[in-house]
C-alpha cells in the first residue's frame, strides 16, 4: 500500500510529466546544459553527504560493500550479454555495447529511491552510496573485454582459424587496442569519468572539510535537493520519451531485455544488499536499485568510443528509453517490496 | 584588392565524445589550428539530440593546404573503418594570410 | 503612497537594472539559456504552490475564473485588432499577430504583481492562477482566425471579390491551413505549449502529491523564489532594453498602442475580478494583470509559424520593450490603486 | 589518395521555431541526415538576439545530391512564397562516403 | 528548377569579444545580415576553450555581393594589421534570393 | 594553526577538486556558461549583502576606502609593468596587457577570502567590498596607456626618432586610439563593464530596498551562498588546470612573476588596509587580497581588443594559471597571518 504512494511522489510525478509533455508534443524543451548541471548539483549533494556520515563509518563493511559493487559490476554484464547472445537479435559487439550498461548504475534512479525512501519513512545505510561510485566504471571495463572478444571471434570466423582457437585473456586485451585507440587509456577514461569524479571528489570532500565548512553547505545541499530531482527528472523525462518512440526500432524482444534484465538485476542486488552485506530494508532497496539500474550518462559516451561498430540507438533506447522508466515508475516499488519480503522471511 | 588564396576547409561532424580524438589528430599532423561547435542532428546513426546535454555533436572545421587534407582524409578513413560515425566533406575556400594555414612550426 | 514602493521593490529595481546595464551599453551578457531556466523554475514554484492550494478550492469558483479566463482570452486580443486596424498603421496580419499577444499573457508580470502585493501585504486568491495558465493559448487561436481572416480579404480584393462576400468561420479556418500548416496542427500547438504544460503539470502535481513530498519542496519553491525572481528580471529588463531602441521603428501611434492597451485591458481585467468574479482588492489586481499584461514567450514563435507574412519586430517591440516594462515599472501599482478605488466605491 | 564525389551542401538559417516543420521536410523527402546549429543573426526581420533564449535562429546544414537537391529548394521556394524568413545558400562539398548521401532506404 | 545566382559568403572566426566592433563594421558598410555561431577552437594565439564562459570564439557568416565582400576584406585586412586575431575565409555560394544581399536600402 | 584550516574549507577543496580533475584528464566538463551564471550570481549576492549594510556605513571611511582603490588600481599595473619590462622576457606591449590584470581584481579570490574568514569567525567591514567593485577598472586604463606609451616609443625606435622625444600623456592618449578603436569607447568599456554593473547596481538596491522586500530575499543569498561559491570554485579550477600545463610556454621568470606580484600587491593592500585605513584584521586581510588578485573575467576581454598586439597566452596563464590557484590555496592565510603578525606589532 505504502508502496503505491510512488506514483504520487513528486519526482516520480514529475517523470511522468516530462514523458506527458513529449507525448503530446508540446514544444517543451530544456537547455541542453540543464540536466548536466543539475546531475553535478545532485552528484555534489548526495556525495557531500554521504562523505560526511562516511566518515563515522565502519570500514569492513565500507570494504565489504566495495568488494560486492565490484563483483555486481563485473558479473551482471556478462550476464546480461551472455543472455542477449542468446536472443541472437543482435550481434555480439552490440551485445557487449548494451550489456556494459546493464553492469553501471543510473544516479537518477538510485535519489529516485532516495526520495521514494524517504516519502515512505524508511531509514538506510550510507554505503550504497560508496557502491553507486565504485560500480560506475567496472562495467565498461567489462564492455571493452566482451567486445574484444567479439572482434577476435568475428575476425576468426571471417579469416578461417588462426592457430589455437581460446582467446585469452591477455590477446583480447591486445586486440582491445585497434578500434578506441589503447586499452589503457580505455581504463583510464572508465575510472576518470566526470560522475565518478564528480562523486568521489565530494564524498572525500564531505569527510574531511571541517565541520563550521560543512554547516554552511547544508542549505545548499539538502534543502533544495528534492527540487532540484523534479527538475531534473521533468528533463529526464522528456529525454526518456524522445527514445521510448525508437522502441519498434529495437523489436519487441530487446525491449524485453530493458525490463526482464533490471529485474534480474533488481532480485540480485537484493540478495547482496539483504542476506550478503545485512543491510536494513532501506539499504538492501538501495542495493537492488544497483543492480537494476542501467547507466545513461556515463556508459554511452564510453561505448562510442571502445566499440564504434556497436549501434547506439540500441543501447540508447533500451537503458534510457525502457529501462530508465521502468525502474523509476514501477520498479522502485517492486525492489522495495522484494526486500521487504525477504526481510519477513527472516 | 586583396589577394584571395586557396585552401581548402575540411568539416566533420561527429558524436561529441570522438572529440578529444579528433584534437589528438590534428595535433599529430601539426595542424595549425581548428574551430569546434556544438550541434545536433539526425543520422544513420539515430538522433543525436543533444537534448540531455550528455549526447550532442560536434562540427569541428579545419583549413589546411591540399597535402593536409590527403593526410587528414587517410586518417579519417582509417576511422570510419573503424566503425566510428563521421559525416566527412570538404570545401573550397579563399584566404587572406595563407602563411596562417602552414604546418605549426616547431 | 503604499503604491510608490513599487519603485523599491528588489524585483523591479533589478529589472530597472537590465534597462539601464543596455542603456549604458555594458558588455554584460546573461547566457541565452538562462531565462529559460529561471521560467521553467517560476512556472514550477508558482504552479506547484498554486495546486497545492487549489486542492482546497471551491470547484464553482474555479469553473467560473476558468469561464471569465476564456472570455478575456477570446475578446481582448478582437477589441486589439480593431483598434489597430483603425490606427491604418499596420496591415491586418501585423494587427492579427500583435493583438494576439494582449490577448494571452505574462508570466514575468503576473509574478511581479504577486511580489508587490507581498510586499505590501495584500493576500489574494488563487484563482488566477488558473487563469494564468487558460489564458496562455486562446489569443493564439484569436490571432489564427483574425490571420485567416485577414488573408482571405487581402486575397478577395486581389482577385476581385469571388461570390459570396461573407466568409464564414468555417471556411476561414480552412483558409488558415495555408501558410502555417495544418489548423488542428496550429491548434495542438497553441494549447501544448511549454509554459502551459510547465504550469498546468505543476498545479496537478502540487494538488495530487502526498504532503510529505510536498513538504520536502517547499523550500526549493518558496525560500530562493524571490531571489530567482529578481534574477529572472535582471535578465528580462536587458532583453527588454535591446527592444526599446526599436520604439522609433514602429512609430509612436504604435508605440502608443502599447500603453494604451493594457490600461484598457487592465480595466476590463480588474473589473471581471472585482465585480464579477468577486475578488479580493489582491486577486482583482491579479486578474487586472492578466488583462493588462501581454505575452512575450507563448505567442512570438507561435506567431512565427502562423502568420509568418507579420513582421515579428513589430510585436515584439510592442509586448517585450513597451508593455513589459511599462506594466512592471507603472502599471501593477495603478492596477492595484484602480481596484482600491473600485472597492472602496463598493 | 583519398577519392572524393561531389555533392551539394544546402545550409538553411531561420528562426528556431521553424526547426520542426524543416525536419518534417527532411523526413517527408527521405534525407539520410541532416544538423543543427544554433545561431543568432540580424536580417531584414530584424534582429535575433537569442539572449532571451526564446528567440534565436538555427542554422541547419544537409548535404545531398543533385536532385535532392532541387526537390528540397522547391520546398523552400514555397515556404518563402508563403512568407517564411528564411536565408537559404547552396555551396559545393566533396565527401568520401557519397553512399551516406543517397535517399534513405526504406 | 529553381534558379541559382552566386553569392560570396564571409567567414570570420575570432575572440567573441570582437563581436561588437564586427557588427559595427557590417552596419558601417550597410550590409543587409549576418549570422553569429558561438565557437571554441585552437590557433597561433592559443586554445579558446569557452570553457568559463568567459572566453570562447565566434563564428561570423555573412553572405555579400562580390564588390560588398572587397569592402569588408579590406576592412578585415586593417584589424589584422593592428593585430587583432582574425581567421577569415571565403567561399563561392548559390542562392535563390540575390536581391535579399544587397545593400540594406535606406 | 587555524590558517592550514584554509586547505580543509569545502570551497578550497573544490577548487582542487578541480584541478584534479584535469590533471587525471577526467571528461568532466562542465557546461560553459555555468561560471558566468554563478558568477552573476555570486556577484549578486555580495552586493544585495554589502548594500545592505553599507546604508548604515560611515561616508567619510567609504570615501576614503574608494579613493585608496582608486590608487591601488592605478599603481599596482605601473609597477608591474615596471618589473615586467626589467625582466626583458616580453615586449612592452605584453607588459602592459599582462600588468592591467593585477592592477584588477578577482572577486572569486576575494569570495573565498569571505569563506575563509568565515570559517576561522574572523569578522570584516563591508568597505572592501566596495573597493572590490572600484578597482575592476582603472588598471584597464593603466594599461591603455602604458600600450599606448609602448607603441609609441617602438614607433619611434622604427622610424627613428621624429622630434621632441617625451611622449607626453595627450599624444599617448590620441595614439590609443589606433589599435581599440576610440580612447572614449574604451573607457566607457572599462567602467560599464559586466561584474561592475551587477556588483555597483546589487549594491545600490540592497541599499534602497524596502526592508520587506530585502528580507524575501536573504534566504536566496545567503543560505546557499556557500554552496554555489564551491561549485563556481570546482569549475574554475578545471579552467585554471588547463591553463597550468601553459606553464612552461610562459617560461619560468614569468611564472615567478606570477607568484611575486601577488606577494607584493597582497603586502601593500595589508597595509593600506591595516595602518592607513585602519580595518580590523578581517578587513585588512579582505584589503591585502584585493592588492594580491589578478583579474581575469573583466581585464581579459578589455586587453583583446585594446592591446591586441598582446599574446593572450601570456595573460590568461599568468592570472588564471598561476595567480588565481596561488592565491585561492596558499595565499589567503598568508595574507591574513601578515595582517594578523601587522595588528600585533602594533
Ligand atoms: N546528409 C547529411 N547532411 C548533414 N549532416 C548529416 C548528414 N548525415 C549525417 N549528418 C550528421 O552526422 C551525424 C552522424 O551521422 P551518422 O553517422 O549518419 O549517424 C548526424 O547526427 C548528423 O548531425
Ligand atoms: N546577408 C546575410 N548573411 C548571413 N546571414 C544572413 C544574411 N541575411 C540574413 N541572415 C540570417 O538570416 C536570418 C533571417 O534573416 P531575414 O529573413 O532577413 O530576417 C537573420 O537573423 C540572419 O541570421
Ligand atoms: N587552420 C584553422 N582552421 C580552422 N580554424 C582555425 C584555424 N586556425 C585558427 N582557427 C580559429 O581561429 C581562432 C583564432 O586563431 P588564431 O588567430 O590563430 O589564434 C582559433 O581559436 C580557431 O578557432
Ligand atoms: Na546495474
Ligand atoms: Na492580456
Ligand atoms: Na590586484
């Protein structure tokens, strides 16, 4: 019940509209900087915050949820690109482009579930926070080696077999380099983004400036904030909207994929969150919201880079145009619902 | 009147984040200097709409002599191949200080 | 003498300070897209502070501002396009394409009144608030009818007069489909407009929300809206200034027109809002307001596109160079001493 | 060296809020591409400040063939005659990829 | 078919704080419009990133009558001299309303 | 000991946060017209603030604090030319660019001087502030004329000498003329500038507000003051790190100079602040950074087009490279222990 109260938040609210108002075509438009800003307003907001209770915190399980980001975000790409393999609609290196997505995280949905979190009264830890910086990156990481491989295997089926046919790990990473320029400077740019500098920088900020700094920063950070979600999420919305359209364009089987795919995701960063890290129903929300959620921001641009051939209106359309919505409108709720199922269970 | 020049204006336009590539290129070949702008548009590619401020294009507008333009083509073929989306086309121009649009010197 | 402190209220004297910044010709420059911004942020607040009362509203009130809304939208912009055509200074679609600026609304305005009745401690309605946002889209309707209008005469007495003189609504609106596109198409566009969206998506939101989502927005939409306000002025008063260096362009019995109209409309609005709708002196200042003020944000593009043979400099030098600032800086306080008077005579 | 094929690049400035009805054109005659710069500018409509950011031109940029050419300009002509502001100039390009350039296919 | 007349279209990249002083120099010469694109680049004197804001280039189209275009290269050719950084370069366009570019009538 | 607190303010740590961010060549970019919208507002703020206050202020120590402005502006840019041309490693003309901009300010230095006064709980005047906006711009005409002066004697050394040899200031004035087009225009440039406009007239209204009117205001501009200072910081350090890798083109004797001048200028402005004006340390200290800070938002633009001759690499690294960071991180403390070690010497 308290779960259906989602729909009358008014960031969710403010969602919908920005669908509404492309739906109907309104000739709404916001400046194309807007969102950027308010992503670094909400990054700074959330990461000032989150540094300053860090703080306090106790460094194994700081560890711990570090150690589990790292294996969500290495794991559910392959995951997900083994099972779009299978759909065989599209091809590996569009498979590796989507799938990278799959293993980051969207901030939007994760202070969604913050605000949703909040509305409904329910208390979380501080390191779900740490886990949105640390699983921003791995999954490109993981993107750039699937693609890698699927080059080498496609290149091996156009060029009859070399010699041995596995290839390991260390010529993937080679073969890495010919398309988005070296795989190192490939690494660098997955673990320099701006979100995650974004992110980290403030955390690190919140925990070490003094306290009379700090106190002066809280208007700025926390009164404001929900305001400033609704604005950005209104933007958000009229972005999803633009891509929900491309929707034919990927078939009714991909389109799948961006609500089949948060789900299993959802259900394993619940598991993590509950039985693994033991966090409270809050926390272990904020865990499966993790897991479910599809990077928009951070992923994309790094995918056009380390793997050109991939077709962007496919990943664009699935993680911001499906599973963007998805997650925020009805899956949110559903996660919620889920670790509070497996909190009654015991 | 003034004397008038012929060079040649190279343009592409491409997904914003192949920029920091793009600057590295003509770094290399010691292009004397280049002009970037912020745009949007439609393509093979689907739109590039610039509207979430995280996915916009770029046209990027170099001048260069005849023997540039070959070098930059090859590189911006060797792109393509690649698999990387770039709308590529040349044009005729006239300048004033053609000394201007000599390889950086060193 | 309470009137005069117009002069010193932060907002007006911010947007004296654009004026003069242009008179002057100071380099400062806001980004295009600021205004923008800051409009959306007002239409934001103001709406989502209005819904959230109008839950509370009295259902017959609100239909009947609602009504009045609509019959203001609908006259005014007819009363403006025979006033012009009889000036014999411009040709019917410059008359159709500037009266239908009278006939909608400014925002920019309407939030100037609201900070000048804070200021000097009138409360009032929000009812017009409603009529804020019905009023936006009618005129342009108006302006496409008196447009067809127009054209069908012009071509009449080109061509030499076909059958029938009369042309009838129907065929009219038929006639309208040339240069701006389909009507229906003109239609959805008038109604689906930004600002309309913005404001009537927020009112929604504020009525539907739950209170504690409501409540973490308050001091997003109340405590920096002033502050927003002042800045959103600043920048208005320069685009203002840049169009009054055009004054001369258009002549003074236009120029005139621009003064005169939303005295008159300003009349007819604070009439509609103290006699018939039975306001407060504060929500009959409102509606005078509404009346007097003329649209520079709705109507300009919506004028581009419908009645393109119009010379877009014409109306915008009248609503954003003469009537804006004459309504910021003179107009509020004679608006609001006229439904004083009005009030006191009974 | 790098082969180039000639193709026509047709460059539109006009005010923003015609930006839709030009990409239904582009769409209506099966254009493969086309982009979009903002812009602003003075003309015989005065001027477009975009200060306000309510107002301010586009410069739309679409390069096709010979005979799409033509079609697109007819198009024009009868958005002019309607009395559109719009400034319309047709330069010459060279591309490497004139495949891109062709109708889209359906 | 639509019929074509050459044009001369004026490129000028610069500092944006130019701008100004370009205006008044097209005014000067009675020229009847001009198109301003907002810009970062590289040159001889260094990056204009736009990246504060404070400092980007501009992109300034014009498009003039052959013996309009000699006028304002020469006018170009004097800010050179003293020094301003002005990239500058011409092309050959075709347009559908030459009297459009002729001299603003006064 | 309370000084090295200035390296754990969050506005300080977000300016380095920053500079790290391009020093590890993140994609972090933030929107370009984001500094100049902080800035006006920033801007903005202090000078409703310092308004404000500024009513009640004594005149006879306001007009004193403008007339030492004054002079400081007018020698500062003399004497580093003076040391600029010793140096022989740039022409006169760069000198006298390079000069103008540390005879001007930085309000973003002088921002976070406030920030760090604030958070030791030093108190200031308000004087300073107007000292802030006073001193914009006479080193913008110093600099004219010492070009003017340059171009003048590298005539005469061309075309070998003509007649009288001093260049007295009247022909030095006629000759500014060439390059700027008028000397008039140029002053009027350099007085009616952007942040002199926003800060002079904020000031003025702050000061003639009603108190109401004020009053709905202070929440915009002083809650969350801090918070839009650290962003505007965290940009302009990703600004000043591109230009620090410019370092070694401007050679190692002029980044000296970059470090020195401020040295000196912040020495002189602590002791006009301390001893001639008489400010408690808080003012003096707010004195010394005026002396220290070089602009480079106003000076920039006015130096290309009136010493166009001049590289703006020069410039723009030394004061946005070099000065701006020295200042920001290790020279605020430094100049508040000089004035704190001044007040105890008596
Ligand atoms: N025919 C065209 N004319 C102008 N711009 C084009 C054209 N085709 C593509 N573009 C631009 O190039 C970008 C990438 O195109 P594409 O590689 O086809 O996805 C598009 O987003 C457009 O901005
Ligand atoms: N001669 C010209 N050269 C370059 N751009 C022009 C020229 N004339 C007009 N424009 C552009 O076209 C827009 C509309 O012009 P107009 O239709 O003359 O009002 C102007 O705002 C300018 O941006
Ligand atoms: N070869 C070139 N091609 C394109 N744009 C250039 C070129 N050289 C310079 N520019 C542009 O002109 C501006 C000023 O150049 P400069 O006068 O060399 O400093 C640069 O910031 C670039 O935007
Ligand atoms: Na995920
Ligand atoms: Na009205
Ligand atoms: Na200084």
């Amino acid at each position: 019940m308290s779960n259906l109260s989602n729909l009358l938040l008014p960031a969710v609210l403010f969602f919908a509209l920005g669908v509404i108002a492309r739906l109907i075509k309104s000739d709404l438009k916001f400046p194309p900087d807007l969102a950027k800003v308010l992503s670094i307003y909400l990054l700074m907001a959330i990461g000032l915050h989150g540094g300053y209770e860090l703080a306090k915190a106790d460094l194994v399980i700081a560890m711990n949820s570090i150690m589990w980001a790292l294996i969500l975000g290495f794991t559910l790409p392959i995951i997900g690109y083994l099972a779009l393999v299978m759909t065989r609609k599209v091809n590996p290196l569009d498979a590796a482009a989507i799938s990278a997505h799959y293993g980051s995280v969207s901030a939007g949905t994760f202070l969604t579930a913050i605000a949703y979190l909040d509305n409904v009264g329910v208390t979380y830890e501080t390191y779900p926070l740490i886990m949105l910086a640390v699983m921003e990156s791995p999954a490109i990481v993981v993107g750039l080696i699937l693609a890698a491989k699927a080059r080498h295997s496609i290149a091996a089926r156009e060029k009859a077999p070399i010699s041995g046919g596995g290839a390991d790990l260390t010529t993937t990473a080679v073969a890495a380099d010919s398309p988005g320029g070296k795989f190192t400077d490939l690494l660098r740019e997955a673990f320099t983004n701006g979100s995650v500098v974004v992110l980290i920088g403030s955390m690190v900020i919140g925990a070490i400036s003094t306290p009379s700094g700090m106190q002066q920063l809280f208007p700025f950070i926390d009164e404001i904030f929900m305001g400033v979600l609704c604005l950005f999420l209104f933007d958000m919305g009229m972005v999803a909207a633009r891509r929900i359209g491309d929707f034919r364009q990927v078939g009714w089987l991909l389109a799948l994929f961006g609500i089949v795919m948060p789900l299993f995701g959802g259900v394993i960063g619940a598991y993590v969150g509950h039985s693994i890290l033991g966090f409270s129903v809050g926390g272990a929300t904020l865990v499966a919201v993790l897991g479910a959620s599809a990077s928009y921001i951070a992923v994309p641009p790094a995918m056009r880079l380390a793997i050109p051939e991939a077709n962007p209106s496919f990943y664009l359309t699935l993680s911001l145009g499906i599973t963007f919505p998805f997650n925020v409108i009805v899956g949110i709720p559903i996660y919620h619902s889920l670790v509070q199922a497996m909190a009654a269970a015991g | 009147m003034i004397k008038l020049y012929p060079e040649k204006l190279l343009s592409i336009i491409t997904n914003d984040s192949m920029q920091e590539r793009l600057e590295c290129m003509f770094k290399k070949y010691d292009i004397s200097g280049f002009t970037i702008l912020q745009a949007t548009g439609e393509g093979s590619s689907g739109m590039e709409s610039a509207m979430s401020g995280f996915d916009g294009n770029i046209l990027v507008k170099v001048i260069v002599t005849e023997s540039q333009l070959q070098i930059l083509l090859e590189s911006v073929e060797r792109k393509l191949q690649k698999g990387y989306h770039l709308t590529v086309f040349v044009s005729d121009v006239e300048v004033i200080t053609p000394e201007k649009f000599k390889n950086r010197s060193k």
